[in-house]
C-alpha cells in the first residue's frame, strides 16, 4: 500500500514538473493550415505541441474569446492564469497570387512537356493573351491541368490551386530577334551601335510599325518620346538625322534622262536624307525643291520635252 501511495506521489510531482507556467499569445500570424497549441501560448514544450484546429482562410482573421482560451487550456491541463479578458486574434498570412507573367512560365513549361510536336520549326514563344478569366489563384498550388487547342496555334489553359480554377487564352507563335535601346538614350541624340541590344518577341507582338532591323535604328535620332530600355522601338519614335541646313552650300545636280547638269545652291530649309528641300540656284537666283541624296547633293528631276 506505502509503495503505491509513493508511486502515485512520484507521478504526481512529475506532472507539477512539466507543469510549467505557459502565457496566452498577442494577436498571432500563422502560416500554416492548421493551429497548434503553440500557436495560442507560449512555453508550450515541443514534444506536447500538437494540431488541435483548423486555421483561418488565407487573409482572414479569427477571434477566440477569453472564455474559450479559458476552456482550451482546462483541456489540456495547461498551467496558466489569465492575465487579461480580450482572447486572441488569430490571422492566417495571404497566399502569394500568382501574376500574368507567372502562368505564362506555367503553361509554356506544360507545353514544352506535353506538346512538343507544337514547338517545331524552330524558336518559338508561347504567351498569354490579357488577364485570365476566373478566379485569383495562389502561386504556391497553382498548376497546369489541362490544354485545349483552337484554331491554328491558339489554345485556352486551364490552371488551378486546388480550390479555384481559372482559365487562360494564348497562342504559340514563331520568334524573331529586334533590336531595342539597351539604356536610356535622350531626345536628339544620335543612336549608336553600342546603344542596341537584341530581345527574342513572338510573331504575334511584331508589326509593321516596330523597327525590326538594326540598319533602322543606328544612325538615327531619337525624337521627343521616351522609349524605356529593352522595349521595342517604333518608327515614330525615331527621326532622321538632318542632312543639311538653311544656308549651307549644295550641288543641285538637275536629271534629264541620262543627263545630268550639276549646279550650285544653297539650301532655303533644314531637311533629312530622302525628304524634300527648297534650293536657290546660285546663278538664276531661281529657288527650286528637290530631294536630299545626301549631305551635299540636291535631285532635281526634270521633265523631258
């Protein structure tokens, strides 16, 4: 009978042993998707932690009233004294969303693994047009789980977390290489060769307004509109460097089929190579317009009697 009073005795104090004093939390941020006691208190000992509720929905927050903390930790016999009434506010941190851009990497990955036979012929880019339909997904269960194919190259990509499933329109198109301003370059500079780099855009992006070669960039000024670096440069954008100026001294070279008569002149209007410029001729004090050739020579086409 002495030995078990002793044994229960023992038991007794090893429990007033572990019994240390815990503390109720602030307002606490979890991440995961279920709370833990350790979640609620601090002091609680790693071995008697444990998973005892859901946690809030992602971005949400959760209040648990003193009366229910009270009863929590009458549960598990915790060794704690309220030292306040307000309980504790549980938050759940929000799931990262997934961006336009990321899907993209999603579906081309899918593509790349499923669909090879789409990606022949060549380089080719896969891209998402506009912003998906559906619901916002979170980056970190989003996944590709199906493709339907369209007309030609376009598709729909169906992409979920699990929870919510958004679909997306795109098409696989062929890839060409432009060229684009590797850094800032200001209005009326002369764009050099060491101002271009080249970046990989799909068919699709390309049109006939966008500077496709580098013979159409070097050399040429940039006008009055800012273009940011690495995006592609449209005609508009550029103008042609002047060729000559109001009073600088030209050959007019005048054409009557094969026949050329060359004259001296001087330049009534600023003009670039290829556009129309006045010209007065040095002897007749005639002003005649024809075409800049370059720097020095005026074209003035002549009609045959």
């Amino acid at each position: 009978m002495r030995v078990v009073i002793c044994l229960i005795a023992i038991s007794f104090c090893l429990d007033v042993l572990w019994a240390k004093p815990v503390h109720l939390r602030q307002n606490h941020l979890v991440s995961g998707d279920f709370l833990k006691l350790s979640d609620f208190f601090v002091g609680i000992p790693q071995d008697k932690d444990e998973e005892i509720l859901e946690a809030p929905e992602a971005g949400t927050s959760k209040h648990y009233p003193h009366v229910w903390v009270v009863r929590l930790a009458k549960n598990f016999d915790l060794n704690w004294i309220a030292s306040h009434h307000k309980g504790l506010v549980v938050s759940k941190a929000s799931l990262p969303k997934l961006s336009r851009e990321e899907a993209q990497a999603l579906v081309r990955k899918f593509i790349q693994k499923q669909y090879p036979e789409k990606l022949t012929g060549g380089e080719v880019d896969i891209s998402i047009e506009g912003q998906y339909q559906g619901g916002i997904l979170n980056k970190k269960d989003a996944c590709v789980v199906g493709v339907s194919w369209r007309e030609g190259a376009g598709f729909s990509a169906y992409i979920s977390d699990g929870k919510v499933m958004s679909s997306f329109v795109g098409c696989v198109s062929r890839v060409a290489y432009v060229p684009v301003l590797k850094h800032a370059v200001f209005s009326g500079v002369e764009i050099q060769p060491q101002d271009i780099e080249y970046i990989a855009i799909s068919s699709s992006a390309m049109s006939s307004a966008i500077i496709q070669k580098t013979d159409q960039l070097v050399g040429k000024l940039m006008g009055r509109k800012k273009v940011n670096p690495g995006e592609p440069v449209q005609h508009k954008d550029i103008v042609e460097p002047i060729a000559m100026k109001r009073g600088d001294t030209v050959i007019i070279k005048a054409m009557v089929k094969n026949i050329s008569i060359s004259l001296k002149g001087a330049v009534q209007n600023s003009a670039s190579i290829g556009q129309q410029v006045k010209v007065m001729n040095m002897q007749s004090k005639r002003i005649i317009e024809g075409t800049v050739q370059d720097s020095q020579t005026v074209i003035v086409p002549i009609a045959a009697k």
